[in-house]
C-alpha cells in the first residue's frame, strides 16, 4: 500500500511541475568489437553394415476366394445445394 501511495506520489509530482526532466545529452550504444579464428569442422569415420537386395522364387498357398454380388433397392441419403448468388435463380 505505501508503495502504490509513494508511486502516485512521483506521478503527482510529475504531472503539477513539481518535478521536471530534461535530457542535456543523448545516450549512445557500445561499440563491441568481435573477433573470431578459424575454426576447423569435426571429421568421422563412420561404417555401415553392407546390404544387399535380391529376389528369388519361392512357392507359397495363397487361398482363393469367390465373391459374388447382386443387386438390391435400398434408400440412401442426398443432399441438394443451392447457391445464394447463383445467376440462374429467380425470384
């Protein structure tokens, strides 16, 4: 509570006069100077397993199946949209 009594204070102070800041001379950034050296990438001796692709034939059971189909009648949904700027509509 002091605190938030203190900062309207500072504001009060600020805003009647009371207080005035000016800036004489303006701010400036350091300047960093950045050196660097050469650097030298990592080497690897990396081995990997040898694989080889082939085919061969082989005889395998694969099961047969017969499938049949006949026609039937049955009620399905549909769905009709009409456009709310389609140039054919009149009203």
């Amino acid at each position: 509570m002091a605190l938030l009594i203190l900062v309207a204070l500072v504001v009060a102070a600020f805003a009647f006069g009371f207080i005035n800041v000016d800036q004489v001379k303006e701010g400036k950034a350091p300047t960093v100077k950045l050196e660097t050296s050469a650097g030298e990438a990592p080497v690897f001796d990396i081995k990997t397993a040898t694989i080889d692709l082939g085919k061969k034939k082989e005889t395998v059971k694969v099961p047969t199946v017969d499938v049949s189909s006949t026609d039937t009648t049955v009620t399905v949904p549909t769905i009709s949209v009409e456009r709310a700027d389609d140039p054919n509509k009149q009203d």
